[in-house]
C-alpha cells in the first residue's frame, strides 16, 4: 500500500491462516480431507491470496460458490481440485471441463442436463452429490415420504453417461447451535445422509469417494461428521467454535482518525441528531463509513479501539465517515490507526450490535478498502 491511500485498509494476516489451518486440521481424524471454503472472496480475504496459501499448505480440495470465483482462481495458477457449490447453468458445461472443475448436482434433472452437455462435448464432468437433509436450500430432496425417490434419483443421476461423480455431501443449517434441539436436528442430519449413502451403495452399488458435510460448527461441535473431507470456511478467517482452537482473526480492519475537535456540551452529532454530547468532547473523525463495511445498524452501540484504549463511536455511522469520543484517549491524534475490528477489537460486538454474524461483516468490507497482506512469523 502505498502511503497516499492510507485512509482505510484490511489487514489480511496470511501467517494467522496458516495457524488456523494448521489448528484445524490437528483436529481430523487420520487421512480426512481438506477443502477450504473460499467462495465470496474468501469471506473478504482475497480468495486468490487465501487459495495459493491452501494450496501450498496441502489443502486438497478448495471450494467456491460460482463458475467466475472458479476461473479467478484457475487463471491464478490454482490446480488443486475446486467444487463449485452453487448452480452453473448447463450451456457452460465445456467452460466447466475446460478448466477442470468439480460441479454441484443438486437435483436429478441437472445431472441429466449436465450429463446430456459433457456427452456431446464428449467429456467426462466431475460431480459432487449434493443432499438436502434439512436445510431446505440446494439438493435431491430425501427426508421423509422422500427418502426411497431420493435414494432412486442420486442412482440414477450416477449411471449417467458423461458424469464422474466423486463426491456426495450435505449441508447443515444449526450445527454452530449447540441447544439440545439444534443437536438434535444437526443428527438427524447426519443420519439420514448416511442412510442414503448407504441405499445408494446396497442398491445402486454406487460408492462415493469423498463424502462430506462438516462446516465450521460441524468441524467443532460435531467431529464425529468429518467422515473423508471438511468443508469449514469461517474458522480458517479465524472465528466460530467460541475459539476452542484458539484461532487467530485474520483481517484487521483499520482506519485512522482524519480531524479532531472540541465539541461542546449538548451538541448533536452526525445524521439524524442521534447522538448528543452530555460533556465537552474531544471528537475524532474516522475516515470510515458504511460504504467500507461498517454496518450502519452499529451506529452508536459500538467502540473501536484507538491509541490502547476503547473509544465509543458516536451518533450515525455515514457513508465514508463516522465519529468515535477520544476524550479519555490522551495518546490519540490526528493519523492514529482505528481498528475497527481485528485481533484487538471482538468483530462479534459489532456483528451483535449490527443484528448480524461475522460472515456478513467480512463480506461486506468493500471494493474500495485495499487488502495489505502481512505475513507475521508463520
Ligand atoms: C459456506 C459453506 C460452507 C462453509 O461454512 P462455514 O460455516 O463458513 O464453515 C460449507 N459448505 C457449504 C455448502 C457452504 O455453502
């Protein structure tokens, strides 16, 4: 970075995903697989940065929501297996064999698509199985009155012709929850994908390779799920599981402060007059808003640290800029660094206060805020 653009950056810690990579694969059992979830830019990371380091750490297998996120990566010198988990249309089947990726099959009537393309391309897709246990989102329905129409179609989507399927998995939807309802859904989940697993094998005499259904909660709470691959994304940026792998945040989230004044008492402060200054205060300016990926919804509720110390942001958080109380805080002055979230300030206050989950505030931190890449001692 240069130091003309030192308003507002990301700090990605490339050492402190080695560490969590390194945390978590301690955990699997012997020979289990590892697919780093990198899809959304690697939750705001730099999927390209974050995939080379997987790669190079011995990840085996990458994964990616879209066919654009898969072809960043491939014309990035990434050749580790990737599985796109979202929908490709069929029209882009050579695209998909071209670059030798691993395509969802999330309903029977997309095998026959996909396996009616590759068979005129004269190619063979490789194709991961993908079951909907329970959280009603992509995947061959099979729980209940289903179960036998499932089991039936994953049969027949693997007798296709031009389809190589590798892989089956299933997706969680309250593993991170650990009440004795969510325990009991998340089991549940995991009994029937085992059980059509094993239809599929006893009847179709299909076995799967890879089969796979443990995110981040599941790879916590759950490792009795890991069967021959893990599928976590959150944990490797550094958060889930209360930190019982004692990982590291990886993104640093920092801005400076731009201007510093003397309000005086019973002065409203930013849009909509909702903050009002009970003393004279000495109030920063943070050259960080909405429009870099601080949630609007934290306005007020919030601190950011400064200069060592916890500075409350006050009154509505604006497009590029947002205003903190460093009254208390002597050291702080104009340029002094603003971390906004990062290893010294929870990410989860602000999720909290913004109604909303880690994931989404990493997602969020914008185009505009340049990504420095760190290596600490890894
Ligand atoms: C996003 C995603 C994951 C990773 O979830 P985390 O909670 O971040 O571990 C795993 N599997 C699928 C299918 C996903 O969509």
């Amino acid at each position: 970075m240069t130091d003309l653009t030192k308003r507002t950056w990301a700090e990605i810690d490339l050492s402190a995903i080695g560490h969590n990579y390194h945390a978590i694969r301690a955990q699997l059992p012997e020979g289990c697989r590892f697919l780093g979830v990198v899809k959304a830019d690697a939750y705001g990371h730099g999927a390209l940065r974050v995939s080379s380091l997987l790669q190079s750490l011995g990840a085996e297998y990458l994964a990616v929501s879209c066919l654009d996120e898969a072809i960043e990566l491939r014309h990035g010198g990434i050749e580790i297996p990737i599985l796109i988990l979202g929908h490709t249309p069929a029209e882009y089947t050579k695209v998909l064999l071209d670059y030798s990726l691993t395509q969802t099959s999330s309903a029977l009537a997309k095998a026959l698509e996909y396996s009616e393309a590759a068979s005129r391309l004269g190619g063979r897709l490789k194709m991961h199985i993908k079951l909907d246990t329970g959280m009603a989102r992509l995947g061959y329905l099979c729980d209940g009155a289903l179960f036998e129409e499932g089991v039936q179609n994953v049969i027949t989507s693997c007798g296709l012709p031009g389809l190589d399927f590798e892989g089956i998995y299933t997706h969680f939807s309250v593993s991170d929850e650990t009440d004795e309802g969510s325990r009991a859904f998340t089991k549940k989940q995991f009994r029937l994908f085992q059980a059509v697993i094993g239809e599929v094998a006893s009847q179709g005499g299909f076995h799967f390779s890879i089969r796979h259904c443990a995110n981040s909660g599941a790879v916590v709470n759950y490792p009795e799920t890991a069967l021959d691959m893990v599928r976590p994304g959150l944990l490797l940026y550094g958060y889930g599981g209360e930190n019982r792998f004692d990982l590291r945040p990886a993104m640093r989230l920092v801005s400076t402060i731009s201007t510093i004044k003397h309000q005086e008492p019973g002065t409203d402060v930013s849009y909509g007059r909702h903050f009002r200054t009970s003393r004279r205060t000495r109030m920063g300016v943070v050259a960080a808003g909405y429009a870099d990926g601080i949630p609007r919804l934290s306005s007020n509720k919030c601190s950011y640290r400064v200069a060592g110390a916890d500075a409350p942001q006050l009154g509505t958080v604006c497009m590029d800029m947002c205003m903190v109380d460093l009254t208390d805080i002597y050291d702080a002055e104009v340029g002094s660094e603003v971390e906004i979230f990062g290893p010294n300030n929870d990410i989860c206050r602000i999720a909290d206060a913004a109604q909303t989950i880690p994931y989404e505030l990493l997602c969020s931190v914008s185009k505009r805020v340049p990504r420095v890449y760190v290596r600490g001692s890894y």
